[in-house]
C-alpha cells in the first residue's frame, strides 16, 4: 500500500551544549517531565497524526535509543506496513557513509523514501517538545500547493539562535536566515519540514560541499530555485532545549504552567512513553512534598519542593531537595541538601552532603567527586 | 523450557459485593495501578511458565481488556501462550473453586498441551512467588498432588501431573469430588503435600481485606516483598504523566500512581491513576481508584472509591476497616442529606403478617429508621388491621382513584411506629376483605394499589427512592414512568420468585398506561417490574447469582440476566433480641465465654423431648415449615441409615404438607429412641432447639436468604447445609486442613451427601472436641444482624439516588 505521507526523524544529535547530560546517550534519550523522553514527543506526535511510517535516522550513541524504541509499540507504530525503521550509517561499495549534516543524512537514505514512496516527506527531528497533529502542517503544503513547507513559530527572544524566516501576506517564504545578527522578523523555522517528495529528491541530489543541512543548504537553495516554499505558524507550546538553562526551564514550566503543555490533560492527544512496571511511589511519614511531579517506582522519606523526579529513585530521611530535576535510579542520602540541580541518572549522593547551586548545573559522579560545594 | 501449564481459576464467587458487580474480582485494581489478576500472571511469567488458560466466569470483558494478547507477560507466543476458556455451559453456578467439570468442557486444551505438570491456580491472590520452587517440592517428595499455603490460609493453588489432572477430568460425572480441593479433602489414596510459601500473601475475598492488603502494600518490608525488582510486576501498559503535588498538598505514608494530582491531604492511602484531590480534601486509610475527583474540604476514612466516584465538596465519607465505605463507578457522592425512602408492599409486621415478607417489611423498615433514615411504609387496610388497630390510626383526608374507567374512592390512615410512619390505604373494593390474598381479583386489587400509591404520592414530600417488594407492587416503576412522578429512582426487592402475579393484559389499560408494548395477551407483573425498576435485588448474594440459571430463576432467567448488572444481593438479618445471652426463653443463658452452659440447654432439651440425656450425643436440631424445598426428600432418604449406624438424635419443629409429615412420623415411629417430632408451632418454643442442639439441619434445594441458619450461628448451634443461595453466603464449610469455617456444607441435592456430611460433623464433634469449641465461637461470631443488613441496603439507596 502506498504511503500518503512518511516521516524522516532526526535523533543523531549529539547536543553537546547538555555537557555530561548527553556524554553517553543521544539528545532525544534525554529524560524529560520525569517519565518521558524527548523522543516520545515527536513518536506520540506521530501517532496522535495517525503516521505510521517513520525512518528513524540514528549517529550518535544509538543504542540507548533503539532499545528503547524498540519495535515502537509503545506509539503504536508497530503496523505490519511501515512502522518504524531505524536507518543507520552503513558502507557501500563507495566507502563509508557517516552522514554529514542533515540533508546529507536524507540523502543516504532516499532508498527507504523510494521504498514507501509517499507523496510527501515530513522532515521531523527527535529532541523538540511540542504536540502538533502533522496532518495540518501537510493539509497546509497540499492546499496553498506549495513544494517545501517549513513548520515555524513565533520567538519571544534569542530570535538569533534560530532560522529567521520573513513571508509575504500569503505565508510564502521570501528570505530564510540561519542563526541571523540582526533578525528581520520573530518568525522562526521549528526545524520541521514537509517536502513533495519530488521536490525533495531534486534538491538533495544537487552538488554540495562536506557537509550540508537543511537550514543552511536545501532552503536557500529551493527559494534560490523559486520553488514554492511556504510557511506553517505553529501556535502551540513548542521548546528546542538546546541548552541545560532551556531543558531546566522547559521542565519546570510544567510546574510552574501547567498551561502551556497540558501534560495532565492528554485523553485527546496522550504522550506515550515506555512503562516499566513500578508500583506507584511510596512517601513515607511526615514529609513536605509541594509543587513537584513524581514517578512510579520512587521511595520518598525526604521533603521536596518545586522538583521533578523520574522512576525509581531514593530519596532518603531528612534529604531537602529543591527546584530540581532528578534522573532515573538517583539516590539521595540522609541529611543532603540539593538545588537547583539536573542529577543524572543513576547518581548516588553520600549522606550529609550539600549541592546548592545558584544556575542549574549537572551533578553527576564525576561532579560529586570534587566534592560538596554550596554558592 | 518450562514443564508445566497453568490454570488460572477465575471461576469462583467471592463477598465483594458491588465492587465486582461489573467487573470479576481478577479485574479489580490494586495498589493504585496494578489488577489482582497481575500478580498470578507475572508469577507465571516470572516462572517462565508460558501455557496459561484462564477460566473466567461472569463478566470478563474487563478482564479480556486488561490482559489483551497476554503479551504484557510474554504470552503471546505461537506455540502456547495465553488461552481463555469461557464457559460453555450456562447451568454451573461459580462456587469455591473451578471445577473439574468446567475444565472437562475445555477437554481439548488439556489434550493438546504437551507439559508434563499442570498448576493450578487463582485470579485474586496478592503474592509474589517462584513456581519452579513448588514443581521441585512437589518432584523432591514424590507427592501426587502439592497444595500451596501460606501460613493458615489456602490458596487453592496446586501441582499435579497433567496425567492425573485428565483422569480426573475426563471421570468427572462419576466423582464424588467437583474440585481438586475437595479432591485433596477426602481422597484417601493420594500422597498429598503441602508447599509452605514464605512471604507476604493474601486471598481477596471481601472488601475488609481487599482495603487491609491494598493497605498492607503501605508497609515497606510488604511492599517490599511483593514488587520485587528480580521478580517484576507486570501490568497493562498506560499512558499517565506522573503523579504532581500543588502547593497544599500534605502527604503521609501514602502511595499516589501517575497522572494524579494532590492538593489536598494524603494519609496512610493508596491512590489511583489520574485522581484528583483538591485542597482542603484529606483521604486517610482509603483505597482511591482511576480517575476520582475528590473535591475541596471533602473528608474520607476507610473508603474505597470505585472508579470515576466524585465526592463532592464538604462530604464527609467514613466507613471503617472492617466495613469500608464503597462507592460505585461513576457515583456522584454529596453531602448525605436524609434519606427518603417510601416502602411499598403487601404486608408490614406487626400489622398483617402471612409470611416472612411482613417480617422483613417490619424489622428492615424499623431498623432503617434507627439508622436515621426518613422512612415511610405504605400497605393496604386489610379488615384484619382495621380489627386490632382501628382505634390507633389517624384517619386522613380522602381520594377517588381512576380504574377501569371507574372511580373508586379510598382513604388514607396513618400511624408512626417506632420512628417509621405507616400508612394504609383504605378501599371498600378491594381491601376491606378478611383476608390478604387467595381472591380471584388479587391481580385487580394489587394492580389498584399500585395506581392508588401513584396518585398518592402528589401528597407527599417527595421522595428520594421507593423500595417495593415482589409482585403485589412490581407495577410501580412503569406507572411513576407515565406520572408527573417521572424520574423517580425504584429498587424491586424479590422475595419470592415463584408468584409473579399473572394477569390478562387489560390490566396494563385499566390502569390507564397507554404507550405498553404487549408481547402476550397476558402480562407478568414480577416481569414488567424487573424490566422497569431503577435497580433490582434480592435477599442474598449466591441467590442473586443462582436466579440467572433457570433451575432457580425459572421463567423469568432472562428478564433478570437482562438486568445483570441492575441487580444486587444484600441478606436479610436476624433480630438482636435473639442472643443466648439474653433470650429470656432458653433455660440457661450463655454467650461464647461461658460455652460449657450451653450444655444445660442440651440436657433441658434431650430430657423435654424424652431423649436419652447424653452429652457425648450429637443432637441435631430443625426447625422449619414442612415443604419440598427444604429438603424432606434427603432426610427421608438417609436418615434410617444414618440413625441405625450413628449416634445422633434428631430434634424437629415445624408444620406443613401432610404427605411429608406422614412420611416423617413414619420414621420417626422406626426410631423412637433417636427422634423427637414436634409437629405444630405449638408444641414448644423453637429456641430451645437453637440453644440446646449441636448442630442444625437446613439442607433445603434452594434458599433466598434462609434465618434459621443465622439464629443457629449466634446460639453457637452449628449448622449443616445445603450449599445454596443465603445458606451459601452465612455459612463457611468447615476445612479439615485450616480448621476453619462456622459449619458444615455439601453441594449437591443428594441424600448420600447429606448423610456423609453429618457423619463428619459427628466425627468432630465425638474427636476433635476443641475444634468443634472453635467452630462454635467462630459461628457465634458472625455478624448477621439485621443493623448490618439494614445498612447494606442505605448503601445501596445511595448509590441508586447519585447516580
């Protein structure tokens, strides 16, 4: 059966700017609202569009991401035609392919486009927060009968970070520019892309140098080209956590507004994420636990304030823990103090010690090591 | 490769009333997001046990949804994996265990699984255990069957080879055991072991421990011991975000399951997936199922609250351990104002009595009002009340009631007795008769009282729920239905399934009901009740269930399976007067510190009646109303043998059918020295049986509630029956392997069975005197009492009227 749209997922980022966070896992591994990860975002986005087509395009520390997504039943995207495939850099006859940037990436692996060979291709990447029915965006591409279409969102600042997009009155893009000094609207592109599938085998197969993305390359050479290239406003909550300051804050908005993800509300258009069969977590007498998002598995003896924490961990009598995050299996010993920190997973903080910090900083092993600190 | 198949038992009844009226009990939840039916399987997973049938009885499609494919604990396999095995014939009613004769209607299944063992086990044990370890015991000691336990309790759980299972199987109609329980029980040449679990286990078979284990999971060493991180839990997988606390939220010794969100106050609870509790609310000592909403300051102790309940703000919901209050799904709770309940039926004690109905009228209403319930009984002005009661009632205004194109004028009398205020209905036409029943018009003049309480009820304060009962006011729902009264919630209690009030269907038009669809030019006012009354019950749990099979609910099966799950069962209850403590009647007061008085009452009754005064003599009392369906036909069969091998006297009082009574003089007349007749209320006062015999006979063919077994339990009277309806729910069999239970039980209507169960109650009573002591302050333990029933039934008007 032919596919009508099918989905191309970026999860090779390294996100180097997540420091120690990513130093053995690939940025949409990294946990997020406690039980999540970034990758079940765009998956159940996916699901909720009824896409059931998605090549998964894996470089950087995959295995931690493809046990985990396994065969996509958790999405629902094990269907007998299509479902999830994860498409690795390979050798060939010509050498081998580590992909380089991207496009290049989607070059590579046109033959699974060739395969489903779907009207149209939705360029999707695996590390943003966000939960949007795709069928509007490709609605939007086939009705205005554009060629490219970029997903795009309004800025509030740092419109400099991101690819800067300027349209006319009838959402065509005029001028498109990555990372810009001085920016000439608050439109920014999302990094998501619908492409005619046609349109999209024409421009990758363009001579490029190295290394070539979408942003930088494929765009300005479609508007250089006058094809149709078109914009989709985006207005719900969308978050690229790039850094340790917006991936902190992005998890701390789901505290402090609820609002803006709606991740209680999720009957109409649920997040999945794997389960791993914890009986709820247990708090234990007389503690303080306020303003916080706990799950499954945890044994809580401490007081907790303004923190989100994963599955299965401790947190010990008389540990203080605040505006938090903490990662899958920590412990927390007796009498330690915490703020304001991103503990990793699998940390085990000795009794008594304190970790105050005034930014939100990564506490891992290698942290602990040099010893308690307060600032 | 694992040797063994697995059975999963989901076949058996249990006391959990409304919490598993539309779920099984393998369905219910526990601890917050887990189902009962999850431990087995993740045992048998964890067991790498991969051929697994589940047997499931009633409605399963609950638990058809939870499991799925089975693939949640790798049972989605080609070869084996996950079977269920429905029933295919509609005349088993669930008892204690599966029996082999359920599994011989799934013969095939055995025949194709090539596993050398067969385990089997049941859908609501809390447990985490390694099956492997019971397999290699069982091998170890070379034992025929190996039954599990945990300290005393048994789990009806066992291994055997697969080979002995289907010889069982397949000689199943010429066993004397249905079960591999009772198999384990009384087959004398099997080599029996049993494998003593450690670590924390618990049977859900009612709701006092369904709170306590869900409770129990509180308690970290428990806890501990149950989801273990080498031995997993497996679930169904759901999508919930986790759990969030606002900023009043206080929580103590608590577990709270993803997608919840507190602000209010947690204590010692258990929560559910997706529960919400607002600030100000405190939940203590409860179990909260998915998706509650627990509104401001509303305040809850002991509490399960069924899924999707919502307590509204300020309601103060407590029940206790013991007894834990229990919502419905999707019940709206709101602050409890009083109840108004209007009772509608043919007779009320003390004012006309014919049968038990006016007894149940008069003690249930009595007791409601105790329980502050606002409670009002309506019932016609027979001559006979009208004779004794003439000067007390408050005559009051009167009223023309249109029947047949006729108005009939009737009059309204009230009196308030003890908290309940009575009200007659006074017709010249229809009432003012010598008699209650047993006219040619009695379908005329019930169908009139019926239409005479309709209009009435414009002069009331409105009411919350009307309560009617059997036939005489089954016609009620449709005529509130075509009132200005529509809407008003109806619970038909039947008493008696076997008057239905046949009439010609005209009735339906005298009435002036117009939009009647007619399937018959006769109409059955029991039926047409039952299709059209809010809820229905009746007056116990097992009978409930044993009138959807048609040798009980007879040709009414289906009106009633139709309303399954409309349907409730709730036991009637025996006065507190009656207490041998305090029963002015008896000889020599007792209670269960003081056991060895109750001997006095023996050698005063053995020497009334002129029997020979032994205390080592099983006496074996009866007290009933002479009639088939209680059983003559077994004691008639099986007594000669029984009183020529055994020492046993028989004591009986009662009255009835003259065939019968022939029939028991007779034997009486063979055995003079061994039993003593009493045929007539007169002869002497039944409580001397229930405070000086052993045991007591009711081994009736069937039994809706039954009371003599109740009275018999509180004077520590011992009672041997007949495993059906009341009988089934008051009295627990006594287990030769825990010696536990309150009686003595068989299940078939067979004589032989009757006579090897009293041979067993004397064998314990001649050898094993202090278990038979044991049994006696057990039965005289049991809580029938007509508060507790009385208090079942508020239960239920709550639930009907928030609903």
């Amino acid at each position: 059966m032919r596919k009508h749209v099918i989905a191309m997922v970026m999860v090779g980022g390294r996100g180097t700017r997540l420091e120690n966070i990513t130093k053995t896992t690939a940025k949409p591994a990294v946990p997020f609202g406690g039980k999540y990860k970034l990758i079940d975002f765009v998956l159940s986005n996916l699901s909720n569009s009824n896409i059931d087509t998605a090549g998964i395009i894996t470089q950087y520390e995959p295995h931690e991401l493809m046990s985990y997504i396994e065969h996509g039943s958790t999405w629902d995207l094990d269907v007998n035609q299509g479902g999830i495939s994860f498409l690795t850099p390979y050798t060939t006859y010509n050498g081998d392919l580590w992909q380089k940037g991207t496009a290049h990436a989607i070059r590579q692996h046109f033959r699974y486009i060739d395969q489903h060979n779907p009207d149209y291709v939705l360029i999707l990447s695996g590390d943003h927060i966000y939960k949007m029915d795709y069928n509007k965006m490709v609605d939007h591409h086939v009705k205005v009968g554009a060629d490219v279409t970029i997903g795009a969102f309004q800025v509030q600042k740092d419109a400099s970070r991101y690819g800067i997009i300027e349209t006319d009155v009838n959402q065509r893009v005029l001028s498109f520019e990555e990372k810009p000094k001085n920016p000439k609207s608050s439109l920014a592109s999302m990094g998501i892309y619908v492409f005619s599938k046609d349109v999209l085998k024409q421009l990758l197969d363009d001579e490029y140098g190295e290394h070539f993305d979408f942003g930088q390359d494929i765009i300005p050479l479609a508007l250089a080209r006058d094809k149709h290239v078109s914009v989709y406003r985006f207005n719900g909550y969308f978050r690229d956590v790039g850094t340790i300051d917006s991936l902190y804050k992005a998890n701390m908005e789901l505290l402090d507004n609820p609002q803006f993800l709606k991740l209680h509300e999720y009957v109409d258009f649920p997040i999945y994420t794997k389960s791993s069969n914890l009986p709820p977590h247990h708090i234990g007498k007389k503690c303080i636990v306020k303003n916080t998002m706990i799950s499954d598995g945890c044994l809580i003896l401490g007081d907790i304030y303004h923190s989100i924490l994963s599955e299965r961990i401790i947190v010990e009598d008389g540990a203080l823990i605040r505006d938090s995050l903490l990662y899958p299996d920590v412990r927390i010993g007796e009498g330690s103090t915490i703020t304001n920190a991103i503990v990793l997973e699998g940390t085990h903080v000795p009794p008594e010690s304190r970790f105050e910090f005034a930014e939100p900083t990564v506490l891992d092993a290698e942290r602990i090591a040099e010893g308690g600190a307060s600032s | 490769m694992n040797n063994m198949l697995a059975i999963v038992d989901a076949t058996f009844k249990d006391n959990l009333d409304q919490l598993t009226l539309h779920r099984m009990p393998g369905a219910l939840p526990f601890a917050g997001k887990f189902r009962l039916i999850d431990f087995t399987l993740s045992n048998l997973r964890n067991s790498d046990i991969t051929n697994v049938a589940i047997f499931p009885y009633g409605n399963y499609r609950s638990l058809q949804d939870h499991i799925g494919s089975g693939k949640r604990w790798d049972l989605d396999r080609r070869r084996d994996g996950l079977f269920i095995l429905p029933p295919k014939n509609l005349y088993i009613v669930p008892g204690n265990m599966i029996t082999f004769q359920r599994m011989y209607e799934h013969i095939e299944y055995f025949r194709r699984s090539n596993q050398e063992y067969a385990l089997i086990t049941a859908a609501n044990i809390v447990w985490n255990i390694d099956f492997n370890d019971v397999l290699a015991e069982h091998l170890t000691v070379g034992a025929d069957i190996t039954e599990v336990m945990y300290e005393n309790i048994r789990l009806k759980t066992f291994i055997l080879s697969k080979k002995l299972l289907l010889d069982y199987i397949l000689s199943y109609d010429s066993l004397e055991y249905r079960n591999v329980v009772e198999l384990v029980e009384k087959a004398p040449n099997l080599r029996t072991h049993i494998y003593k679990h450690q670590g924390y286990t618990r049977t859900i078979t009612d709701s006092f421990n369904y709170l306590k284990s869900n409770l129990d999971m509180l308690r970290f060493e428990i806890g501990k011991s149950i989801f273990k991180d080498d031995y997993p839990i497996f679930s169904k997988e759901k999508t919930a975000p986790p759990a969030k606390y606002l900023s009043n939220a206080r929580i103590d010794n608590s577990m709270v399951s993803s997608g919840s969100i507190v602000d209010g106050t947690v204590i010692n609870s258990v929560i559910g997936r997706d529960v919400t509790i607002r600030k100000g609310a405190i939940v203590k000592n409860s179990f909260v199922m998915a998706n509650s909403f627990i509104e401001e300051n509303a305040h809850l102790e002991y509490a399960i609250l069924d899924k999707q309940t919502v307590i509204k703000e300020h309601t103060l919901v407590t029940g206790t351990l013991r007894r834990p209050y229990i919502t419905q799904k999707e019940q709206i709770v709101t602050n409890q104002e009083r109840q108004r309940i209007l009772f509608v039926a043919s007779e009320s004690y003390p004012f006309i009595k014919t049968g038990g109905l006016a007894d149940v009228i008069g003690a249930l209403s009595r007791n409601l009002g105790r329980l502050g319930i606002d409670v009002t009984v309506i019932i016609p002005l027979y001559s006979k009340i009208k004779d004794s009661f003439q000067e007390s009632l408050r005559r009051e205004e009167g009223r023309s009631i249109l029947y047949d194109n006729e108005y009939f004028f009737i009059r309204k009398y009230s009196y308030r007795y003890k908290k309940v205020k009575y009200y007659f209905i006074e017709s010249h036409d229809f009432f003012d008769r010598e008699d209650v029943y047993n006219y040619p018009d009695d379908v005329d003049r019930f169908a009139f009282f019926n239409k005479a309480v309709v209009d009435l009820l414009d002069d009331f304060e409105p009411f919350d729920l009307v309560h009617i009962h059997d036939w005489h006011t089954a016609l009620l729902p449709l005529l509130i239905d075509n009132s200005k009264h529509q809407g008003l919630k109806t619970l038909l209690t039947i008493h008696n399934i076997d008057y239905q009030g046949v009439a010609s269907a005209d009735i339906i038009k005298k009435l002036g009901v117009t939009n009647f669809i007619f399937r018959d030019e006769y109409i059955n006012m029991l039926e047409i009740g039952i299709n059209t009354a809010t809820k229905l019950s009746t007056v116990s749990p097992t009978y409930k269930e044993e009138l959807k099979y048609e040798y009980y609910g007879k040709n009414l099966t289906y009106a009633l399976l139709n309303r399954e799950r409309d349907f409730y069962g709730i036991l009637n209850g025996i006065s507190s007067s009656l207490n041998p403590d305090t029963d002015k009647l008896i000889h020599t007061n007792y209670n269960r510190n003081n056991l060895e008085l109750k001997a006095e009452n023996k050698a005063y009754l053995q020497q009334t009646m002129g029997l020979a005064v032994r205390a080592d003599t099983l006496v074996l009392g009866m007290v009933s109303r002479i009639v088939e369906q209680k059983g003559f036909d077994l004691i008639l069969h099986s007594f000669d043998d029984l009183l020529n091998e055994h020492d046993v006297q028989f004591v009986f009082l009662g009255t009835g059918d003259a065939s019968y009574t022939a029939e028991l003089r007779n034997l009486e007349r063979r055995h003079p020295d061994k039993i003593k007749l009493n045929i007539g209320y007169d002869a002497t006062v039944p409580n001397y049986i229930y405070a000086g015999a052993d045991a007591f006979l009711m081994p009736s063919r069937f039994e809706p509630c039954g009371l003599g077994q109740m009275i018999a339990l509180k004077y520590g009277t011992l009672p041997i029956v007949r495993d059906t309806g009341g009988l089934a729910d008051t009295v627990f069999k006594y287990d030769p392997i825990t010696k536990k239970g309150n009686g003595f039980k068989f299940f078939n209507y067979d004589a032989n069975e009757l006579k090897h169960t009293i041979i067993e109650a004397i064998h314990i009573f001649r050898e094993e005197p202090d278990v038979w002591t044991q049994l006696m302050k057990r039965a005289m333990k049991s809580d029938n009492s007509l508060k507790r029933s009385a208090s079942r039934y508020i239960d239920l008007y709550r639930a009907i009227i928030e609903n």
